[in-house]
C-alpha cells in the first residue's frame, strides 16, 4: 500500500483549519449555555429592518354644528382646524401622559370643561363615562327640549357632580329675538331642569355666543350668570381630535374655560369629542391644571 507524504507546509494549513473549527463550534456551544433564558410569558422581539415610523394622523373628520343658522353664529363662524398629516406619536399632545412615562404633575392652575347642547342618550352618557374614568368634574349647558326628552341623563349629570346651565329651550339665536322670546326660551328651559333636578341654574350660556349688550343687561339684573368661553375646540365643526388636543394645549391658560359638545355637531357626529377628549384631560393633567366646574373657577380648595 501506498503512503502520500503530506509535505510540513500542507500540515500546518491542515492542523490551523481544524483547530478554528473547533474553537468557533466551541464558542458557539457556550454562547448557547450562557444566554438568558425567557420568563414565562416573555417574547422575544425583533425589529424588522424595514419598520417605518408608527402613528398615523386619524383621518379629517367630517362631523358638524347642532341645527342653526352658521352664518349667524360665533361657534360655526370660525374655520375648522387642519389637520396636521405625518405626526408621529412622540409629537403629538399629551404623548408622553399616555405613554405612562412621567410622574403626577401637581396642579396649580385651573381650567373647566363644558358641554353644550345635550342631553342626548349616545354622546352624553360617552363623555360622563370618560369624566368619570378620569375623575374630572365639567359643566353642561343644556338646551330645554333635549331635557324634556332625555331627563334620565339630566339627572345622571347631576348625581355625578356635575354642574349644570342654561342653553336656551331650543338653541336658537337670542340676537333675532325679542325680550319676550328670550325670557320664554330661558323660562322654559328652567322650568324643564327643575322639574328633573329640583333645581334650576343661575348660569346661561348664550346659543353660538350671540348676545348683545342689551342681552347682557336683561340677563344680570335677572341675576343670570353668562358664560362664555375662552377656546373653542371646535368639535362642531369636526376638527380633528389631535388637533383639538393640541389647540387646547396651546391655547388653554389658568381659569381658562374649553368649549365642547355632548350633542348635534356635523350630521350629529360628536366621534370626534369622545376620541379626543381623554387624551385632552391628560396633556392638561400633565401641564398641571386641575379640573373645576365654572362656579368653582376661581375657589381655592384647601
């Protein structure tokens, strides 16, 4: 039998390649004992290589005012929000509040939230779940007729700590009115709370913000408190919720008092209210505001 002589060179090549070998095998073999294993439940996550930018800008809403004239009104007059497309979820309002990732803020200023133009059974009873989740207390200026037909939802505000005011009987323009239509729609709408309630309020909030200074006269030696409001959301008009969330923020200063609705807007859409409105509580929790009814705007609390 023949015997190939390996030449010294040859050997050395030979006895290298296989002593690499073992020691990637053997390495590999350790990492493999050593690496930390999964706690139940645990997953191991991976991210892709393509993975684009998460947060998409919900689409422009298309929701609207309750019935009235627009043309006519303070609230309808303005121009809805833009929305704002590309914002990733780092830049939108209140991010970091929902992201759980920062400490209770202590409140030193105080701002109010009110609702207009309900009761209704769909939207009003959406915004007191979320108030209540939230534990903020706000304010509803209601319109007469919608109490006369939803008076268990009335009475629900109330029991909830709620405050409550006036907004006409039937939401109509007190600017076009006589002194006569005016205190009807008033009395009407105070007859129709206190016989839910047991009580009517001492505060009116003018339809569309029309009053003139005639109005005012008539409606503080009536002892009436008007409110009005400092920014409008403009949920009616279907803003967009992030750009309701970030109008809020910006616009919102201490006794500031935020212009929602818990009824009517665009073809009677309010989607947009209900979505915006607890990431709205949070980014003002965060920028320190606490939450107080309009008569308590004002009241320091020990």
């Amino acid at each position: 039998m023949a015997i190939r002589i390996i030449s010294d060179r040859k050997l050395v090549v030979l006895g290298a390649s296989l002593l690499s070998a073992t020691t990637i095998a053997m390495f590999s073999l350790h990492a493999a004992e050593t690496r930390q294993p999964l706690s139940p439940g645990q997953h191991e996550t991976r991210t892709p290589d393509n993975a684009s930018a998460a947060g998409v800008v919900p689409e422009q809403a298309t929701h609207a005012k309750y019935t009235g004239d627009p043309k006519s009104s303070q609230e309808a007059g303005s121009p809805a929000v833009p929305s704002a497309d590309g914002r990733t979820p780092e830049s939108k309002p209140g991010a970091a509040a929902q992201q759980g990732n920062s400490e209770p803020v202590k409140a030193t200023k105080q701002v109010a939230l009110t609702f207009d133009d309900g009761p209704d059974t769909k939207y009003t009873p959406q915004v007191l779940d979320i108030l209540k989740q939230h534990e903020v207390k706000a304010t509803f200026f209601v319109v007469g007729r919608q109490v006369v037909n939803h008076p268990d939802v009335l009475k629900r505000i109330h029991d909830e700590g709620h405050s409550i005011g006036n907004h006409s009987w039937d939401h109509a323009n007190l600017t076009k009115l006589s002194p006569d239509q005016i205190k009807k729609e008033i009395k009407s709408t105070d007859e129709a709370i206190e016989k839910v309630i047991g009580s009517y309020t001492p505060m009116v909030r003018a339809p569309y913000g029309a009053v003139t200074a005639s109005i005012k006269r008539s409606l503080t030696s009536a002892g009436r408190q008007l409110v009005n409001w400092t920014v409008d959301t403009k949920d009616w008009s279907g803003a967009a919720a992030d750009d309701m969330v970030e109008l809020v923020s910006k616009r919102t200063k201490n006794g500031g008092i935020i212009l929602m609705h818990s009824f009517g807007g665009k073809n009677g859409n309010l989607d947009n209210t209900v979505e915006a409105l607890p990431h709205m509580i949070e980014a003002l929790k965060q920028d320190g505001y606490a939450f107080v009814t309009v008569p308590e705007l004002g009241v320091k609390k020990e």
